[in-house]
C-alpha cells in the first residue's frame, strides 16, 4: 500500500508543476497591451504614402475655378514654368508627378470623409508638415546653383520655408521680379524697408536694384548677411568699380570695409555717410597741426575757439576730394 500510495502522490505532483505553466501563460498573455481601437470609419490622418491614380485630374475634380480666392488660383500652376509639358523638368513634364510633385501623395486626401488639412501637404505657413519636410519637396529638384548652401543659411535658421517666399501658382512669382521682390522681403525686414525711403540710399524704390544684387537669400555664401561676394568690399565694388583700385595713394579704410564710413542701404546724410562731416573724419584723423579742429559751436568761424573756414559747407572734402583714392603723382593727401 506504501508503494502504491506514493505512486499516486508522485503522480498528482507532476500533474500539479504541469498545471502552473498554463496557468501563468495565461496571467502572461493578459498582461500584453490591448490592440488599438479601430479607427473612426472615414477618417484619415496623414498624408500616407498611396498616390492617386489620376493625378491632377484628381486633384482638380475639386480645386476648380469655384474653390479659387481673390489671391489664389490653382489653375495658374499651368502658367508657370512648374505646368510646362514639355518641360523633362517641370512637375507636369513627362514623367512627371504633377500636383503631387509638390504637395506629397494625395490618395487619403482625396478619400471622401477625410481631414482634408491633415492630409496633404498644402506648402502653407498653417500646414501640420513641419517646414523642413516642405522644403525638401522644393529641394528635391532645386538644389543646385545659388542653393547649395541653403541649410546653413540664415532663412533656413529661422524657421523660413521656400513658400513662404515664393509662389508658384502665378505666371510671375513676385520675388523673382526686379521691382517686386522688395516688396517680399520688406515683410520681415521693416528696418532696410524704412532704409531705403531716406534721403540718400540705393535706388531700390525705384526699381533699379533689388535685394538679389548684392544678397544671396539661399545662403550660398559665407559672409555676413549673406552677400553675393566673399567679401562685403567685392560686393560694393561689382557696381563701384571707380572705387576698386588699386590706386597710388589709397585711403585706408577704402581698402578695408566700405561700412567704416557708409550705411549700405540708406542714410539721412549725402552718399549714405554714417555720419557727418568733419566729425566723420575726425574718428581716424586728430585735428593737431591741422586747421580743422572739432566741430562744436566755439570752434566755428566767429566763435571763440579759432576755428577755420575750412570746416564748413564740404568740410574736409572741401580740400580732400579723392576720399577713395587718387593716382596723381602729387595726391598723397587725396586733395587731387
């Protein structure tokens, strides 16, 4: 009877240890997180990764004339150089994904019930597509030229994307024109826009230059502000090549940074000096041993300081009129 009731005991034991595992596969596979909930039926969020089938067809079935605004038509995309079918470059060229070239895969976001904002990349300023995302849709073909070095400038540092600048559903996008792309910058820039309206500065406002002339807005260069040039002196003298020299006798500051004496996009003060003369001057040259001494209201002609006749009207220029620069054999002192 021992031997049989032992027998029994062993065998309940070994039904007992197989009997834990199950229980805690099961306990196990409670714990595991409950499947999402199926989504809400018609909505769509995201712009997927499916393309329609017909493109713009697609894709113009709702942006007709009837959904254009006063400032927006989806129909001048075909006056541009982007709707140009015989263009192997453009968007609607051969090949090309047309609409979806810029705006990203639009199959969801022509699905009917789905969140139209959040399905598609619509190149606004209010779209969920963070910016970087929106520009690599324009990079995807512009990235060559003046554009190489778009990621480290400063518009890319802030936070700019490409629409934000540019329009491409027009036959003319305004910052491409010489005397409306101002106007573009001036929306962020207020300063060089009330710059530009003083009495002595660059003939922007007046339609002979632009922004582009002498900025590089895509950051292709290294220097400050983004100038066209290596150098803010080779910049200037691209149109002032009268300054450039090389000269006989130089001024020195010439040589050296053309803002030692200028405000580059306009100034109260005739040839966009930062100051006035003397007192211009007067920062690099002592009056000592020299009749133009400090201009104060003592030292003017008839005050009580001694002052000189030569102080006044043109003021050093009065004598010193090569302020550039002069390759006279006697114009060591810039008088001719």
């Amino acid at each position: 009877m021992n031997r049989i009731q032992t027998t029994i005991a062993a065998f309940l034991i070994a039904m007992a240890g197989l009997a834990v595992p199950a229980d805690s596969s099961a306990q196990g596979s409670a714990k595991k997180p409950a499947a999402a909930a199926p989504a809400v039926p018609g909505e769509k969020v995201g712009p997927g990764t499916q393309y329609s089938e017909k493109g713009a067809d697609t894709c113009l079935d709702c942006h007709d004339k009837d959904a254009d605004t006063l400032t927006f038509s989806t129909n001048g995309i075909f006056k541009s150089r982007h709707g140009h079918r015989r263009d192997k470059g453009a968007p609607f060229g051969p090949g090309g994904m047309q609409c979806e070239a810029c705006h990203g895969p639009g199959h969801v976001h022509s699905t009917k019930g789905s969140q139209e904002k959040l399905t598609i990349n619509s190149q606004k300023r209010d779209s969920f597509v963070p910016v970087a995302q929106r520009n690599a849709q324009c990079l995807t073909c512009h990235d060559s030229r003046n554009r190489t070095g778009w990621h480290a400038a400063a518009h890319e540092k802030s936070g700019l994307a490409c629409a934000d600048c540019h329009q491409m559903h027009t036959d003319r996008d305004a910052v491409m024109g010489k005397t409306s792309q101002p106007d573009v910058c001036f929306r962020c820039h207020q300063k060089q826009r009330a710059d530009f309206q003083k009495a002595s500065a660059h003939p922007v406002k007046h339609g002979l230059m632009n922004c582009a002339d002498c900025h590089n807005s895509h950051g292709g260069s290294a220097t400050t502000a983004s100038l066209i040039k290596p150098t803010l002196n080779q910049t200037c003298t691209s149109c002032h090549a009268d300054k450039r020299g090389p000269l006989l006798w130089e001024h020195a500051p010439v040589a050296e940074d053309c803002l030692t004496c200028h405000n580059s996009h306009g100034s109260v003060r005739p040839g966009l000096l930062a100051k006035s003369t003397p007192m211009l001057c007067q920062q690099c040259h002592s009056a000592s041993s020299h009749p133009a001494v400090a201009r104060t209201g003592a030292s003017l002609p008839g005050g009580t300081g001694g002052g000189a006749i030569f102080t006044v009207a043109g003021s050093c220029t009065n004598c010193h009129s090569q302020v550039h620069g002069s390759n006279h054999p006697s114009g060591s002192s810039l008088t001719r």
